[in-house]
C-alpha cells in the first residue's frame, strides 16, 4: 500500500546551535510518500499529490506539524504503576518502590500485559523509539520484544543485570546474567527492527564479576547497546566509591571492563567529574538528561551546555517512573525550566532537534530513523499546536512565527497534542 502523509513537514538535518537556519528544513504544505513502512518521497504537496498512484491513501494533515517520530532514550517499562510514587531519592525511592514493583515481572502475563500497556502509551505520545529496561527476569524482556515486534517498533531493551543490594528475587548472579542476557541477544538484536542494550542496571547492584561479564558480552557482540547508571544522586556515588575503592571515580568502574564507548547511553550524569567528563568525550560516550526524574527526586540540574562544549553527546529522555510523564514533548518542557535554573539557553528548535534527529544520532540510528528523507523508515508524528482552548488561545499571537509554535507545543502541549503517531508507515494511535 502507498500512503501518502499531507502536512507542515518539519526535519532536522543538524543541530541548530551549531548549522543555524541550515539545521532544517520546512515545508509549509509538504507530503511524504510511504511504502513499505519506508518514506520513499518528500517534497511539495503538488508535486508529490500530482505523481500519486490512483489506489494511494492519503491522510490530510494540513495546517498540522508532520516530524519524524520522537526517540526516547531512557526508559524503564517495568516501572508503569509506581510512577508518581510520593517522595523519597534515588535509593531509598528504589527500595520501597521499584524493586517490590520489579519482583512481579517473573509472571509472564503480566510482563505481556505492561508491555502492551507500556508501547500503547508511548504511542500516545508520539514516541516510536526508546531504550528500555525490562526487569531482571529474562521473562519481562522476553515480553516486552514479543510486544514490540508485533507493532513492528523499533525499539532496543535488555534485562538488567543485578546480583546484589537488591531483593533475592531481583538478583541473578554474574553467570546467569551473562547467560541469560546472551541468550535474550541472540534471539532478539537485529530480529526486525529489534535492538539489544546489554544493561547492568548501575554498579551498586553489580559486582565486579558481574561487570566483567557484562564487559565480555560487549565485546563479545560490538553492535549491541550498553545502558546504565551514572552520577545521579550524591549518596549513590558515594556507596559506589565505598564498593569500588580502586576505581578513580564512578565512569572508571564501567571503564575497566570495557563498558564506555560510542554505543553507551549514562543516564543522569548530573555530578561528573572533570576527568569523567573528558573521558566520556573522548570515547563517544552518551549522556541521557532526565529532567522531570531528576527534579522529582531531587537529584540535582543537568549541565547541558557544559557537557556539550566539552564534546560529551547528549541525549534527553523521560526516566519513567522515577520521571512523571510519558510525554517528550513535557520532558522538553522540565529540560527548558531545568536548564534555565542553570542560566542555560535552549530554544525551541534545538529542543525538537533533541527529541528527533539528535536522539537518533544519540542511539546510532540516523541511517533509520529520526529525520523524514527518502529511504528512512516512516516513524512519525503528527502536532497539533491548538489541542486544547489554552494552547489554541495562545497560538492566537503566534502570528505565523514556527519557533514560537514549536515552543508553545513543548511548553503546554502533551499527549493531546499528537494527532496521530505511524509506527513503519502505520497508524499506531486510535484517531
């Protein structure tokens, strides 16, 4: 089947701090031509309109925003019902809530069940892409890319790796993990679009054994992802340094076993050190900015612009559930208030580079995903700027002015906000 998407085309070419206006490119009625679950033509709606097979469908958007889907890039699905927990930081948070949570993902109809759960609501949401922790029971992954390859999303995940600090029932032990992981990698990274981040949840839940493990299957299988913990709260990289008294700071216990590199997404990442820093730019490494997670439990303000000069790649992400909303578009939001906390600047623009091309350069996708040009996948999002009669009044004075629109949608828009969402060309949220 043709499909042919008509609307206000927005895609990133670059990052607008640094391209300008030649970061992207905007067509005020532009179309988009789908087979396959694949973009096989973008231009002007009378162009694309005029060459259109006879049988092509064609779901009009106009006066809509048309973007590639957005990309999350920290994620963990097992946590759905204890979002919103009240109080607590980080570790104490995890305790009372996360792991009594997590220990129920050893039944598989209720991993099935948050899976479905869990992609239906990013698909609300206008996200198409994330990486995901399943739980520490290879039947919580094995539900979750069971799930998502019968949407055919392209999704990465892993099972965390977890033998000690935490309930008997959560922990495996460094040979298990590794065999369970490898198992779950083989089957699933590359299966569709199906990738796999080897994930030990962060160093106070893993031994040094079960690092080295974890070192041996990223080497063992270079494509994979890596995803872990880093630098959130004060009193994790204290306990982190009372466990690994040999470690020069928190980085160098993933260093030595070989876990930093271009495919590693950190999550948080707010107290870096110097050394941490430059060590993370110089192996590509990726920092994942949490904002509404952070803010929540009191973690601490991203230093966006300080890691950026620095040459550190950085990502943005929701965190759920210790993050409050499923919705980048909110996330964006908290990263504004957050980063102005810091006298940090960031426009609108850069902020939807963020949640597009950016987080698919972040993740190693761009070759796939994250921009609309020919021969990319068709994950993509479609915005409505006047959902709601508050945001609808505002758009009143915006008088035409897209980065003004742009920023009315990340500052008040949300899951009503996103009129549709196409998974691979299909539609993904009820209309």
């Amino acid at each position: 089947m043709t499909r042919i998407l008509r609307g206000r085309l927005l895609s990133f070419k670059d990052s607008p701090r640094r391209a300008g206006a030649a970061a992207y490119r905007y067509l005020e009625d532009g179309a988009l031509r789908i087979e396959a679950g694949c973009i096989v033509e973008v231009g002007e709606a009378r162009d694309i309109m005029a060459r259109a097979p006879a049988q092509a469908v064609v779901d009009d958007h106009s006066g809509r925003l048309i973007l590639p889907g957005f990309i999350d890039t920290h994620i963990h699905y097992p946590q759905t019902r204890v979002i919103g927990s009240y109080g607590e930081q980080l570790l104490e948070w995890l305790q009372k809530y996360t792991f009594v949570e997590e220990q129920k993902f050893a039944d598989p109809a209720r991993a099935a069940a948050v899976a479905s759960f869990f992609l239906d609501e990013l698909a609300r949401q206008g996200t198409t892409t994330a990486m995901v922790y399943c739980a520490v029971q290879p039947e919580s992954a094995e539900a979750f890319f069971t799930e998502a390859e019968r949407r055919n999303a392209r999704m990465i995940a892993g099972k965390v790796m977890m033998d000690r600090n935490a309930p008997p029932a959560l922990t495996d032990d460094p040979q298990r993990g590794y065999d369970e992981s490898k198992a779950l990698l083989t089957k699933w990274h590359g299966r569709g679009r199906l990738g796999y981040a080897i994930s030990p949840r962060f160093a106070i839940t893993s031994t040094p054994a079960q690092l080295e493990a974890a070192g041996a299957l990223a080497r063992e299988f270079p494509d994979a992802h890596v995803q872990t913990h880093l630098s959130e709260n004060a009193a994790e990289i204290a306990m982190t340094k009372s466990l690994y008294p040999e470690a020069r700071d928190y980085l160098d216990v993933y260093e030595r076993v070989g876990l930093v590199g271009p495919k590693s997404v950190f999550g948080h990442c707010i107290h870096l050190e110097p050394r941490e820093i430059a060590s993370l730019a110089r192996h590509r490494g990726v920092a994942a900015f949490c904002p509404t997670s952070n803010l929540f439990l009191g973690s601490g303000l991203f230093d966006e612009a300080g890691l950026d000069a620095a040459g550190v790649r950085v990502a943005l992400a929701t965190d759920v559930g210790a993050g409050t909303s499923y919705s980048m578009l909110q996330t964006a939001n908290e990263a504004y208030k957050a980063l102005q906390l810091r006298r940090q600047s960031w426009p609108a623009l850069q902020a939807f580079y963020q949640l597009t091309q950016g987080n698919a350069r972040a993740l190693g996708l761009e070759d796939r995903i994250g921009a609309l040009e020919p021969g990319l996948e068709a994950d993509i999002v479609v915005l409505n700027s006047r959902a709601t009669p508050a945001m609808a009044h505002r758009m009143e004075s915006v008088d035409g002015d897209l980065k003004e629109e742009l920023f009315v949608l990340m500052t008040m828009g949300d899951d009503r906000s996103v009129a549709q969402t196409y998974v691979a060309g299909e539609k993904a949220k009820p209309d």
